[in-house]
C-alpha cells in the first residue's frame, strides 16, 4: 500500500502490472476527472508508470482533519459516488469495472478537495480479466482476495463472487468515515491482520452505535459528528439522510437492500447541501 505525503512532487511514480497499464490506457477510463492520469510509463527493470497529481494529502488523512467542512466531505462522498456509478455501468460486451480495493489511503484529494483514486491493483472487469468468482477452497486463508483489511463485506465470504454490492460496501465505510470523523488504523508490518486495541471497525461501530442512538431518536438517527453540526452548511435534514444511506450500504443480512451506485447518486444529489447553488461543483461529470 503506497502512502502519499503532502510534501511529495505532484507526479507520482510507482511500480505496476501490466494490468494496470493496460487499464490506464483504457480510452473511457482515461477521460474521467476522478481517476489518476497516466502521463508515461517505462519498462525498464521493473515496469513503471508515472501519473500526473497534485495532491495534498490521502482521503484518511483528510478525514480527522477538523478543518475539511462538512460541504466538501458531501462533495467528495458525491465524487465517489459518481465515480463507482461510472465504473459500474457496463460498456457490453465487456462487464463492468470492479474497484474491491476501496481504502481511505488509495483516494488523494487535491486543494480543492477533487477526489483521485490512484491505486488501481484489484481492479477486475472491463479490459481487464474478471476476477468476480472467487477462488475454491480454503479463501479465507487470504482475506485480502476481499479487499483492505477494514473495508471486506464478510457477506462476500459465504458467497462465491464479488459484485458491485461489495464496493458500495466499502463505499458506505468510507461515507460512514466522512460524516463521524472516524478512521480504521491496521499496524503497519504485521504478520497478520494485528487491530490497535483503540481501533474497532467503522461498520461494527456504526451498527451498535446506530442502533444505541436510534431507540432515543428513531428515525431521525444521526452519525454526523458533532463538531461537523455547528458547521454553518450543515442541515439536520441532510445529517440524517446521509447517515441513513450509509447505514443502507453496509446492510449485511439482506444485501439486496443495498442501493445501486446509480441510486447513491441520486440520493445524495437530494441532499439540501448539493442543491445550493455555491455547490455546482458537486454535478456529476460522465
């Protein structure tokens, strides 16, 4: 996993696949604004890309900063959004892209708080082999085929497949992230997956606490933390709709309830925060 700090040159270089320079000079996948542009590659030694960026620092990073307001957190959860919907919409004959290493750390976001997804090394679909069925026998073994660690929809894991319902999963742990200011932290170098004793999953944590909150307040049950509430863009009305989608992503006993890419789109398109006009940004660009 590649961490970015802010003080790095704006164009990352970084070892790849041949995989992922056959994606990156995928026409379609070229021309979106949310996806990390590739400027040259070489081949000598290992193959090697480089991507033109401008980043200031990684999405987790962003999260527990207290001055990334509540305006440009719905905007990039909307990106995001757009992002997946655009990759999930399947250009026949070839299936649609499959993200399944969604990660805080894999998203930069620049000075204007554009979203860029940079990591691409699980990606199945489109030009790239499908790698949707998952393998037989013992899988468990290696829970990475399911992802990042803190972002696996264990609901994959009886099934055979990976499916767009896995990425807005992890898509729904992300928004969780943005809206309560919270981050999962996994010890780096770990012989295994090793969990700070601080740390709890922000899906375990979303569903005892919404749950815990939702007998005081039914549904007007709300996850935005409370210093994001006193932001003078904030609405009450958005908190809880946002907390409710969110919520709806991770549903893991009935996974048909969880909305399409294309109806989180929608649903966060209502909010009252993107409808202002100050927030034309947020239109979808596909």
């Amino acid at each position: 996993m590649q961490k970015v700090p802010a003080e790095d040159s704006p164009t990352k270089a970084r070892c790849v696949t041949q995989e992922e320079l056959l994606l990156q000079t995928d026409p379609r996948i070229k021309s979106h604004p949310n996806l990390a542009k590739l400027i040259g590659y070489c081949r000598q030694g290992q193959l090697g890309v480089v991507y033109d960026l401008n980043p200031v620092d990684t999405l987790r990073t962003f999260i527990l900063k207290d001055e990334f307001p509540w305006s440009q957190r719905i905007k990039v959860a909307h990106q995001f959004a757009c992002l997946l919907k655009f990759l999930h919409t399947p250009c026949p004959p070839r299936l649609p892209y499959l993200v399944r290493n969604i990660e805080a750390t894999h998203f930069l976001l620049d000075k204007d708080y554009n979203l860029v997804l940079y990591d691409f090394g699980m990606m199945s679909g489109g030009v790239l082999p499908d790698r949707s069925k998952l393998p037989s026998g013992p899988v468990y073994r290696s829970m990475t085929l399911f992802g990042c660690y803190g972002y696996i929809d264990s609901s994959s894991m009886p099934r055979s497949h990976w499916s767009e319902v896995n990425d807005v999963f992890a898509f729904g742990v992300i928004l969780l992230s943005l809206i309560s200011k919270r981050v999962f932290i996994v010890e780096d170098h770990a012989e295994q997956y090793s969990i700070r004793s601080d740390s709890l999953l922000i899906d375990e944590w979303a569903e005892e606490e919404h749950g815990r909150r939702e007998l005081l307040y039914g549904d007007k049950t709300s996850l935005v933390h409370e210093s994001l509430e006193l932001d003078s863009d904030f609405d009450s009305v958005d908190g809880i709709e946002v907390t409710k989608l969110a919520m709806q992503c991770i549903e893991y006993y009935d996974i048909d309830e969880r909305p399409s890419t294309e109806d989180v789109v929608q649903r966060l398109s209502e909010l009252h925060i993107l409808k202002h006009p100050s927030q034309a940004w947020s239109l979808c660009r596909l």
